[in-house]
C-alpha cells in the first residue's frame, strides 16, 4: 500500500472515528486490550527477533531496554488500553459558554486534532499506546516505527487492525508504514494533504530532523536532560534514593537523571555517599573538580574501595548529554541561584527535581525553572502519561504551543466555536 492510500484511508475514516460514542471505543480498546494478552506469545516472538538483531548491530543497553518486551511489559501495554479506556472522553466536552450582549450564547467545544502521524525509534510500547490514546480521542493514527522494532510493530498493529475490523470499525483507525526508509519518512513529513499533525518521538536527531523538514505542523516531543538538584537542606538518604531511581531503575528513557548539581556546603559529605551508591549499579559519573576531588579524598581515606574508573572529570560537554546509558555528569555550585541558572541553561525543557527541607527554596526552584515537569523531592521518573492518571502517553511535550509535558487524551483535541442565536444579524 502506498503512502497516499494509507494516507487517504486514514483521512476518510475521520468522520468515522469522530461519531462513535463513547461507549463504543472503550469496547474497542477493553478489546483490544484482551487482543494484546492473547496474542503475548506471536509479539514475544516477533519482539525477540528484533532484539536478536539490534543486540548483534551493537546498539546500546539503554536502547536494548527501550526495544524489549517481556510479558509484564505487554500486561503494561494492555492495562494502558485499559485505563484510557476508563477516562473521561474529551470529544464533545463543552468547555465554555458565556452569554453575549446581542443575545447569542458563544461555547467552545473539544473536537478531535483529526489525522495524528507518528514517528518514533525503537519503542513497541508506544505502538500501542498511541492507537488508545488517539482511538479514544476520535483520530486516526498512522504510525512510522523505526526498523529496529519493524517486527514487533507489525505484529502489534495487525493484532489491533484485527480486534476493530471484528467490531465494525475500519482497520485504518491504526496503520502503520512498514517501509522504514529515510526517503520514505521524509514524503511521509510533507504529506499535508492527508495528516493534520506530526509527533516525533525519539532521540534527538530524529526530532531535530522532523522539525526542521515536516511541512506538517509538529508537536515535539524532546530529549531529556534531566537534573537533580541536592540542596544543603537535603535529607542525604532521601536524595540518594530518588538519584538511584532516576538514573538506574529504566536508563534508556527521556526521564532518567542525566545530571546532578550539588550544593558546595554538603558536597564533600555527600558526595562520598553519592559515589559509593552509584558505583553499586556500576554507574560512570562525570564530575566537575569540587565533586571529584571530593569523591577521590574518601576514597584515599578508605583504602580505595572506589572504582577508580568509574570516575572522570566532567567536560562541557557533559553538561548537555542526554547519556541513555549508566552514566551521570555532576556540577558544584554555590548557590540556589546558580543552580537554577545551571539547569536552564542545559535542560532540555522535560523534567528538573530539587531534593531539599528548605520550604522558600523550593517554591523558587518550582517558580524559576524553565521545564514541563519541576519536581520537589521525588524521582523525576514519575514524568510519564500513566504515572500522571493519563492511561499512557503520546509523548511529552517540551514545548510551549498547544500542549506541554506528558500529553494524553485533551492535548490531541482541538477547539471549535459554537454558536446559538436566535435571528441576530450583524448590523
């Protein structure tokens, strides 16, 4: 099938989707959700395939753990369906009506955005994350995976193509382009005429690349460098629970730690702690001088029972990586002023977290950091569509227009004016 049929066939399915009752897609999705379980073990398969074959190209841990399914994942994927499922359905929502003086009644009601496009890497959660979210919101979707995950993706997709055509609903509510070919994803980001938005989702030249090349209007969803902040008021033990969190419990997502900014007054206690926690989950941190020489004097005092190469010295570049790997860049400041200043100058807009007890320092980090998500004494992980009692996600937005941070069933609507009169004309 060529991109313009699919193109067209998702186009045309729009007044479909949009007049189906709520009672309908949730069926749809409870459905689709049981399909997910029954067909666990062709996924599982397909899955290892592509895993086999990533493994053996070299691609990294973090990008293995973002491909991999395992039947917890896939019990994931299906409570997801589930919950979106059990939200409130935003088409139709009237979320405004004032009473003009001329006597006509002017409302705004929530309409479906319309042909939602998809691009994303090695992520087959996302696959069915997507048809949910934009199934239940009334939009078409038409997905473009990368070709680590072609296997997986096609499995999933005709799983759920199958579950809406037994219950009378197009298969082309979900699609998928199977070619995975650069030159087929650039026709795909011009193609205006058949999709209403695009929403990139992946590393940061995949996105960088369907910015600057869609002529359809984009919702960019960014990179995460994500920063802790530990303050001098900080419970030690608290921060160094969220760090492991954040860094190590899932390292190949956008809400991991990538970095850490330290207070100078707690840095030579807390840093020893720090080092020797992280060099558990054998973690490789990239350390300014304050924080290395601090980590380095414990080391000294305590015979060496540091893993010296699990420390370096932090270079500039460092400050603005987005590791996806068992690494960590610290920075010393000397001040909650530099660290605001630190942190909006290398953060990608997604997700900063200050750990202290200081009630005014923590509402300035809440008021003075620049980001989608800020957070006071908790892992920074919790950015995510499920954890915010969204079902799932279509990604998170680290922009400002239309929609910003994790987005689920009202950021893929829009707004149309309506209007009640009684024979006014404009005089």
């Amino acid at each position: 099938m060529t991109l313009e049929e699919i193109g067209s066939r998702a186009k045309a399915v729009s007044r479909t989707l949009n007049n189906l009752g709520s009672r309908e897609k949730n069926i749809g999705l409870e459905e689709a959700a049981r399909a997910l379980l029954e067909g666990e073990d062709e996924i599982l398969a397909a899955n290892q395939a592509d895993y086999e074959k990533a493994e053996s190209s070299g691609m990294s841990k973090g990008m293995l753990d973002r491909l991999a399914l395992n039947p917890g994942r896939i019990q994931s994927m299906a409570d997801g369906l589930l919950k979106v499922a059990a939200l409130d359905d935003p088409v139709g929502e009237v979320i405004s009506m004032k009473l003009r003086p001329n006597g006509l009644k002017i409302g705004q009601k929530r309409v479906p955005l319309g042909v939602i496009a998809m691009i994303y890497e090695a992520r087959p959660n996302v696959t069915a994350d997507a048809f949910g979210l934009c199934f239940k919101s009334g939009n078409p979707v038409i997905l473009k995976g990368g070709s680590d995950a072609i296997s997986s993706n096609i499995v999933i997709v005709s799983v759920l193509q199958e579950v809406l055509e037994a219950h009378g609903i197009p298969r082309a509510a979900v699609s998928l382009i199977e070619d995975t070919s650069r030159e087929t994803a650039a026709v795909f980001m011009k193609m205006n005429g058949y999709l209403d938005v695009l929403i990139p989702r992946g590393g940061a030249g995949l996105i960088r690349t369907v910015v600057e090349n869609s002529t359809v209007p984009v919702i960019e969803t960014g990179t995460g460098n994500c920063h802790i902040y530990v303050d001098e008021s900080a419970d030690f033990d608290m921060a160094i629970r969220i760090i492991l969190n954040a860094k190590t419990q899932r390292i190949g997502v956008c809400n991991a730690c990538e970095s850490l900014v330290i207070h100078e007054k707690i840095v030579d206690a807390f840093m020893p702690k720090l080092a020797a926690a992280l060099q558990q989950k054998d973690v490789v941190i990239h350390a300014d001088e304050k924080s290395l020489a601090a980590a380095e004097r414990r080391e000294a005092a305590n015979g060496g029972d540091l893993k010296k190469e699990l420390l370096s010295a932090a270079t500039e570049e460092d400050w603005g990586r987005e590791y996806l790997d068992y690494m960590i860049s610290v920075k010393t400041v000397s001040s909650l002023d530099e660290a605001i200043a630190h942190i909006n100058r290398y953060n990608t807009g997604h997700s900063e977290a200050i750990i202290t007890e200081n009630y005014t320092n923590a509402q300035r980090f809440l008021d003075e950091i620049d980001a989608a998500c800020v957070y006071v004494n908790a892992s920074t992980r919790f950015s995510d569509g499920f954890e915010f009692g969204f079902g799932a996600e279509i990604g998170i937005s680290t922009q400002k227009l239309h929609a910003r941070g994790p987005m689920g069933l009202d950021a893929l609507t829009s707004t149309k004016y309506i209007i009640y009169g009684n024979g006014q004309t404009r005089p």
